[in-house]
C-alpha cells in the first residue's frame, strides 16, 4: 500500500511539473517566438492595448508556475519584472518599452531556468 501511495505521488510531482513546463514552452511558443510575437510589438512600441492585457495574463501565469530548473524565487523575480514592464507600457509610461526590452532577455532566463 505505501509503495502504491509513494508512487502515485512520484507520478503525481512529474505531471505537475510537465504542465508547468507547458505553460511556459507555450507561452514561449505564441507570445516571444512568431515574426508578429506580441513581445516583439510591445518591443517596437506597437502592442495595442489588447495586446498588452493578453501577454500580462500570460506572464502572470508563467509567474505561478516552477521553471524546469533554477531557483523559484529567482523566477518569480524576472517575471515580475515583465509584469512590471507590460504595465508601464499599459500605463503609457515612457520608460516602460525600454523596462521590457531588458526584461525580456531571452538567453539571460533560458540559461538559468530552461530545463531539458
């Protein structure tokens, strides 16, 4: 019985951790990795406002979820730092784009947080 129960709970850890890992690739996917990506309009100052609340709920969701490896708080962090970001542009602030365009460094998460 405590075999059954310890492995279920080994299956149980691994799947939460794949769907964590799929929020993020996903959102990689569709909101950084298109020619027409959101982060590269936000990038070039020319994300409409639907545009904007779009890719804040995704950060806000990535922000919630583990990285495939690296320090959680660590992660937290740099998503803070794009919410923060997407909110400048939101609010119309003028250093907002340029707040994005250094959160968003794509090589300075991936080594860090970037799991198999």
């Amino acid at each position: 019985m405590k075999k059954t129960a310890l492995a279920l709970l080994f299956v149980a850890i691994g799947l939460g951790s794949a769907a964590a890992n799929d929020v993020i690739k996903d959102a990689m996917k569709k909101y950084h990795k298109p020619e027409d990506a959101i982060c590269k309009k936000v990038g070039k100052g020319e994300a409409t406002d639907a545009d904007l609340a779009e890719l804040l709920k995704c950060y806000t969701a990535m922000c919630a979820e583990t990285p495939g490896k690296g320090d959680k708080a660590k992660w937290v962090e740099k998503c803070q730092a794009l919410i923060g970001a997407v909110k400048k542009v939101q609010a119309k602030d003028a250093s907002g784009v340029s707040d994005f365009k250094k959160a968003i460094n794509c090589k300075a998460c991936h080594d860090v947080f970037k799991g198999k």
